[in-house]
C-alpha cells in the first residue's frame, strides 16, 4: 500500500503525443519525437501507478532527493536499497573485503564528501594495479545500479590508459568482469568512459566530457544482464551527477547476474607511470535507480545575448556581442582577459549550504598553455543585472564577493570539448547568504585574470563559446546544496516537522506545529501547546506533568517520550508532590502508591500523567492525531 503522504507527490496522470503516444511535457503543442503538432497532448493514467518499476525508478530518481531521511528510511524497504556505506565506521567493516595490488585503500577523514570520512584509494606501482574495496552480495542480481561519489587527486598522464571506479563482476576473479565506470586518456585527453561485456568481449563507450582534479563527482552505473547466456537483452547505463552520459542496449552480457561490487582505483594502466590517487565516499548498492545524494541539484545556463560578454583591459575592449568568452593571455601586446557570465532563475533558497559549484564551458579554440591562470567570483548584489558597459562591468567586478577562486593551469583545452572548472562554492555560499537573496534571482560570475597573473602567451588563453556563437553551447552552471533556513541539517540531527522526532545540536531554529523556538545552549521548545524550558539540566511541564531532570532526555513527540533518570527528582503529577530517590512512594488521587523502584530509563505518556499506555496512536491523513484508548495502562516500573 501506498502511504498517502507518498501519493500526493506522485505525478496522477501522464502527457503523450496522439500520434506516436510518446511522454510530451504538459504544455506542449509538438511532438518532439514524430514532429506532430496538436492542441494539446493527451492525458492518460500515469505509468508510475500502473508498472512496478516505473514506481521504483520514479522514486528513487524524483522523490528521494526531495524528502526527509526518515521518509527514505521508510521507503527503502519497499524501494530496495541492497547496501550504503559512507565509512563512517572509520574502517572498511561494512565491506567483504579488500583487493590491493600495488596500491592501498584506507579509510581517512581529510576528503569526505559527507560527514567525516572517506575512502582513499592510492596506486603506488604502474602498471596492472588496484585499490579497492568490495561487497559481496547476498544473492546475483540481474538488474544492479551502484552509486558512488568520486574525488581525483591525480588523473591519467599516457594516452590509451585507464582507471575505473566501479567495478561489477560475477565472481572475485578479475576475468569475470561485467562492466566498470572510469576515466581514460584518449590522445591526451582524460575522459569519462563505459567500459562493459559484449559476448566474450569488452567494448567502451567514451564521451566527451571531462572530469576535473579536486571536484567530487555522482558516478552511478547500471548493468541490466541478459536473461541467459546468448540472449541480446542486456543493457548498461551510466550517469556523471545525476546525467546519463552512456548507454547501450541489445546486448549479450555473457553473465546474467553480478554477484561483487567494487569501488576505488583500478587497472590503471598496462604501461606508463600512471600511479594516482582517488577518493570516494557515500557507496550505494540498489535494484533501481540511486541519483544524487539527499542535495538538489540545480543546472543553469546562459540564455541571452547580454548574459555572456568579454572584457580585456589591454587592449581596453568590451562587448556582449561575441562569439567567445575568454581568461588569460593572448600575447604580449593583448592580454588580462576575462568574461562575465550570467545565469537566472537560481532556484537556491537563501541560506542554503552549497556543496559544490562548477563552471563547465565548451571549447571553441584549442590551447594547452600551462600558464595561463583565472579567476573566479561574482557580482556581490541579491539579484544580478544582465551586461550592459565597460564602466557598468569594471564597477560591479570591483564590488565583486570576498571569496574569489583560482582557477589555475587548466588542462589543454580541445575544440569542442567540455571542460569543468574548479570547486567555487564559498563563491555561491557568499551569494546565496545575503539577507537579500531569494530563490529564483540572478548570480552574475567573473571569470577572468584581470590582475595579469598570466604569461602573455596565446596557448595561455582559454576560449568558451557565447551566445552569440551557439546559444546552446554557451556556458553551464552546476551547482548541489542542500535547504538550509530555519531547519538546519548536519551530520549529528535531523528535524521533522508534525509530531517526528527532533534530535538537536547545539543551535538551530526550528517550525513544529505552528511554534518557532530559537534552540541554543539555553532551549526552549513549544509542542502544540506544551512547553519544555530545556537547560543542562532540564524541566518539563506537559499538561500538569512537571519534571526536574539532570542529564539527558530524548523527546518523540508522537506521546512515545523517553527520559533518562540519574540521581534525584522531583515530579508535580495531578497537583500531586512525589518525592523520588532510587525507590519512593506515590500518593496521587485519593489513595497511596506502593514504592517503586525506578530503572535508569522510563517513557512519559504526556497526556495520560506518567502512565505508559499501550499502543496505538497514530496521524490521519490530514495531520490530527487519533487515539485508541481501548487499552489497559500500566504503571511505569510497575
């Protein structure tokens, strides 16, 4: 059954063409696949509640990023999730074992992409090498994607070489591989690359974006194995941050189930000194589609002809009409280049944590000068104008953020090529902090090297396509975050709202049923009209209820309240004064109690006084709760 909670964030009906009855956005008036034109689509039933694995695949890539980590927790059981391990546990425990030759992998915690620690996979020999760590799965599985975020310190120096990330076999042996996920070196350049299993041999596929040193990246990969031996009814699939950049279909797999995962570095190279250092974190295994971490992800790009321009300060020029964004050096008579580049309806709500921010640009004139050197920033304002003038943007990029990112030494650009930039989140951060920010404005970026760090050289300038060249090759912002605010998300708490259990840090503001509490060091917490006053020691006045606790506590406020007992208290119960030690008696109502001795821990029922009564309460659909009082209630220790 489906919780309705979940329904209301499924899609009721889908949009097809009348002709070829392919999926067509709401609005649209043509077919983008036979080219037919209509009023408008047609709406029928949505897929997603009538196929299994349409439901699976859409909640997995739509719903997962959008909702709190107990509602993924809850719909992990149905929606399989076979193993996750971010190494948190400081070692490699949760993980079969390790396969190491000519390289080591550990656990470490300089590089996490999420909380404290990471895999550091290091290959120390050239050669056929690995480091990585592995997953034996509890039964094969035919269809298996596995997720992983992936850092490289190094990438691949000789062309024809490769590294994988992900690794899928059959058995432990390396001759039984059935697909992996990598980067290759194809004539100098490094790209990322599907390499797979096609009856009795190996086949790549190798696309033309690049990943980047020092950038953490979603490598996630899919092996749809064939039914038996022979049958050409397998596929793969991989995404680079939530994008599928390869796929194949129609093939004969050889294996129909993988039984190992593996992650890390491997089989670097058959020659050469490809010895290089990786790292990853946050590994998931599932039988449908994973996607990007609980972040969202934004995709920005340039949409006008004044949203892109150039400026070079030697010679002075400037123009938002050119077929070309530029930075660095040209000669020694035309140097300090830069452009500005714009992007609007930046869906980032003020105040959120940005996790990464990246600038990826098409090449349009090759160049492979080491020293050309760059900058990025942006215009320091809460909702940024297009271009206009050189004295315009000479002012705005002299007000630009604090926080400025080198971009230094790119690696030799090709044309037509893709090619990311360093890490600037502080830039975005710096943006999206502003009291004045709102989501949907515009973020205005500086790329440039206006200060003439560059050697005045042509190789040292490197060149993008504007707008004006190919609309649709102009310039693309990546930016992933995470809702920041008024709840504040960290490794150590979550907070959900309506009656969920709030686990809280040291400072955070929290919304819980109508009531907006500042939380420090000194707390206070309304919950639908019960006040606790929190302090290092505590006291809780629930409907008559008043409680002097000395150490710790845990709040579900859904009537299933644990305290933890130390030392001495006093309880206020009914108007009732109870003096309690290690074992005390109770006079309440008419008549005493016989002592009881209390344990270390007991829970609170905050509406029946101290009595604990026996399941059930529970939320209907529209938030309110319901009780079933049928049940007998038992005293606490009793």
């Amino acid at each position: 059954m489906i919780p309705y909670w979940l329904l209301r964030l499924l899609p009721m009906w889908d949009y097809i063409c009348p002709k070829c009855e392919r999926e067509v956005p709401k609005n649209a008036h043509k077919c983008s696949y036979c080219g037919e034109r209509f009023p408008f689509p047609l709406r029928v039933p949505s897929k997603v509640l009538k196929d299994k694995q349409a439901l699976e695949d859409y909640v997995h890539e739509r719903v997962f990023p959008k909702v709190a980590s107990w509602k993924r927790d809850y719909l992990a059981q149905f929606f399989t999730q076979l193993f996750s391990d971010g190494f948190e546990s400081g070692d490699t425990s949760a993980w079969t074992g390790l396969e190491q030759t000519n390289g080591t992998f550990t656990v470490e915690s300089a590089n996490p992409h999420h909380e404290t620690y990471d895999g550091k996979a290091d290959i120390t020999v050239s050669g056929s090498s690995g480091a990585l760590v592995y997953k034996t799965l509890a039964s094969g599985q035919n269809v298996l994607y596995v997720r992983c975020y992936v850092k490289f310190e190094e990438l691949l120096s000789v062309a024809g070489t490769s590294a994988a990330v992900i690794v899928l076999r059959n058995t432990l042996s390396s001759t039984t591989g059935i697909a992996c996920a990598e980067i290759y070196n194809d004539a100098g350049n490094v790209k990322w690359a599907l390499q797979y299993r096609s009856a009795g041999t190996y086949a790549r596929i190798i696309v033309a974006k690049q990943p980047t040193i020092g950038v953490w990246y979603c490598v996630e990969l899919k092996a749809d194995l064939s039914t038996s031996d022979g049958a050409l009814d397998g596929s793969y699939e991989m995404w680079i941050n939530g994008t599928s950049i390869a796929s194949v279909t129609g093939i004969d797999t050889d294996y129909t189930v993988t039984n190992h995962v593996y992650v890390g570095r491997a089989r670097d190279a058959t020659a050469g000194t490809n010895v290089g250092t990786c790292f990853v974190d946050c590994a998931v295994i599932a039988d449908a589609y994973i996607g990007l971490d609980a972040t969202y992800t934004g995709t920005f790009q340039v949409g006008a002809s004044s949203d892109d321009c150039m400026r070079r300060l030697v010679t002075d020029f400037f123009s938002t009409a050119v077929q070309y964004t530029d930075a660095g050096a040209y000669s020694t008579t035309l140097y300090r280049y830069g452009s500005g580049l714009r992007f609007t309806g930046i869906n980032i709500p003020q105040g959120a944590t940005i996790k990464s921010a990246i600038l990826s640009q098409k090449c349009r004139s090759a160049a492979g000068g080491t020293g050309c050197k760059t900058r990025i920033s942006a215009d320091d304002t809460d909702n940024a104008a297009t271009f206009s003038t050189s004295a315009d943007f000479d002012s705005r990029w002299n007000g630009r953020t604090t926080a400025r990112v080198n971009w230094d030494s790119p690696p030799s650009w090709s044309t037509d090529i893709w090619y990311d930039s360093v890490d600037f989140s502080s830039v975005i951060q710096e943006i999206v902090d502003r009291p004045g920010w709102a989501s949907g404005n515009s973020i205005a970026l500086f790329w440039e090297d206006f200060e003439d760090r560059s050697t005045h050289a042509s190789a040292n300038l490197r060149e993008g396509h504007a707008y004006d060249d190919n609309p649709t090759e102009t310039a693309i912002l990546f930016v992933t975050w995470e809702a920041g605010g008024a709840q504040t998300y960290t490794k150590t708490w979550t907070t959900d709202t309506l009656f969920k259990k709030l686990g809280i840090t040291k400072t955070a503001a929290i919304d819980t049923a109508f009531k907006k509490p500042n939380i420090q060091i000194q707390r206070q917490v309304d919950i639908l009209f019960k006040k606790l006053d929190i302090l290092k020691t505590f006291g809780v006045d629930i409907d008559f209820l008043k409680k002097d606790i000395i150490k710790s506590f845990a709040v579900d406020a859904r009537f299933g309240a644990v305290i933890t007992y130390t030392v001495s208290k006093q309880i206020d119960v009914l108007f009732k004064k109870l003096g309690i030690t290690r074992a005390f008696g109770i006079d309440a109502y008419f008549g005493p109690v016989g002592a009881v001795t209390y344990t270390k821990s007991f829970a609170l029922d905050a509406v029946f006084a101290y009595k604990v009564r026996l399941p059930e309460i529970w939320l209907d659909e529209e938030g309110k709760i319901v009780l079933n009082v049928s049940r007998s209630y038992v005293l606490v220790g009793g």
